[in-house]
C-alpha cells in the first residue's frame, strides 16, 4: 500500500491495536439541523480530543473546526438529496479531489445504497473515487446506507460490506446486526459500525462492545454520542470499551457514575 495512504489510514485506525473511534457530525448532509447538532461547533468542541478521526462535510469543517486541530478528518464528499427529495439514495459526488487535498482530508466518504433505485449511481461513485484517492494517497470510507425497505440482517449487511471493498473501499462503515462476525468475515477491509439512532447510554456502550468483540475495527458514532446528556462522559465510555477493552459495566461505572449520580437514575434520565 502506498505510504500517504497508509499514513492517513493509521491516523483513523490506531496501527497498534487495530481500532478506531471516528466521531460522525455528518448529518446535517441530508438532515439540515439535526437535534443536538443545529450549532455544529458547539457539538464538536468538547469532545474532538476524544476523537481519533472526525467525520464531517466541508461546509462545517470550514466553519466550525479551528484549522489547527490536529485531528484526522474524513471528510464526507457525497450527497445531493434531503429527506424531504425524491430518493434519498440518488447521491453524486459533492466534493471535487482537489479540494479533499486543499482541506488536507485523511479520508474520503461516500454512501452506497445496494439494493436501492440508485445502487449502480453510487457504486459507480465509489468506484470513481477510489481511483482518485488512490492517484493522491487518500483513502475511501464507504458507508453502507440502508434504505427504509431493507433488512438490516447480516445476509445484506455483509453483501453491501463484501461489494465495498471489492470495488476498492478501504475501510467500510456498517450497522452491527446479528452474526456480525459474518460479515467482518466476509469483508476484506476493516469494518466499523455506526451508532443508529440515540438509544439509553448503556444499550449503545453493549452494542459497541459486541461490535468490538464480533470483529468491528471501531465505530463511526453520532447520534448516540452528542445526543447524549452527557457527551463527554459518552465518548470516553465508547472510547474505553474500544481501546482499553473494558466490559460495558466497567465502561458505564467509569464515566457516569463519577459524579455520584446513581446509575438506576441516570438511565431513567437518558431514555426520556
Ligand atoms: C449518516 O448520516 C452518516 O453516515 C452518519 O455519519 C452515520 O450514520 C453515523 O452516525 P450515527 O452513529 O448517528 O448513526
């Protein structure tokens, strides 16, 4: 593999331990101003030092993240539908390579619908930006989108994961499922998973720890993170589990319960 490629890849996914935790702030793409995400700056400050990547568009890296942050971004470069559109899955590429470079990206992001009205659109896009990411030593994250319609089971999961990585995908970004473990298998590439929607505080830690434990190279988390009533507390609980192999209790213990508040209280209060 080619050095810068490699270099950037390592920034994401630590070399020594083989994980990742990649912060998502990307929404806004298709959601406009998402709860808890309509001042993305705010969102992002407290926990960037937490984070080993940042996933974002351009538009906000611009405006809400200082240049001199060090942190590695993967930068999304597709979109062109909303949730109010047509079709969500009918995505071209938004950002042109040159200005990946001119914003100094470690990482490109693109959806792909397998399955969907506009899968050969997107696998097409993927494709075409994986061969330029390669010409400039920058990797390509390829997000498995689900439409509505589609089974989030390991049979589809691991055909949209085995597809990315056969068109040139160098890392991929799934949702955990069951027999998980099936498709890191059948996927070439690391696999990590993203969050879903906000669920209690301890239900997303447990998801991250089975991900982690079935084979997830890292997550690729929002929602379940600035969600949160606590997202600093949040982030290094994912963090924890992900990098210093601690069980969800100990995890959850470490950073909700330092302020004394009892855990029974703070579940309650998460899942309003
Ligand atoms: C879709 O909006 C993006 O690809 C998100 O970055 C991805 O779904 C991860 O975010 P969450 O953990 O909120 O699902």
């Amino acid at each position: 593999m080619d050095w810068g490629l490699k270099n950037r890849l390592s920034g994401i996914i630590n070399q020594q331990n083989g994980k990742g935790v990649m912060l998502a702030v990307d929404h806004g793409y298709f959601l406009g101003p998402t709860e808890r995400l309509e001042n993305p700056e705010k969102t992002i400050k407290p926990l960037l030092r937490y984070a080993d990547s940042l996933m974002l568009t351009r538009g906000v890296l611009r405006r809400c993240v200082a240049p001199e942050s060090n942190v590695p971004i993967v930068l999304r470069v597709s979109g062109g539908s909303s949730i109010l559109g047509e079709d969500l899955s009918k995505e071209t590429i938004t950002t042109s390579i040159e200005e990946a470079i001119r914003l100094n990206a470690a990482c490109l992001a693109i959806s792909i619908f397998v399955g969907s009205k506009y899968e050969h659109q997107t696998l097409n896009n993927l494709s075409k930006l994986v061969d330029q990411g390669e010409k400039f030593g920058i990797p390509v994250l390829a997000v498995t989108a689900v439409g509505k319609e589609m089974a989030r089971d390991s049979r589809y999961l691991g055909l949209a994961c085995r597809i990315a990585a056969e068109l040139g995908a160098h890392l991929v970004k799934t949702y955990y499922c069951e027999n998980f473990e099936e498709v890191v298998q059948g996927c070439p590439v690391p696999v990590i998973i993203a969050g879903g929607k906000k669920l209690p505080e301890k239900d997303a830690l447990n998801l991250t720890f089975n991900a982690i434990r079935d084979g997830a190279s890292g997550v690729d988390m929002g929602r379940n993170i600035w969600q949160s009533d606590q997202p600093v507390e949040m982030i290094q609980a994912v963090r924890s589990i992900v990098h210093d192999g601690l069980s969800v209790e100990e995890a959850f213990n470490s950073f909700f319960n330092k302020k004394g508040i009892p855990s029974n209280e703070l579940e309650t209060m998460n899942t309003r």
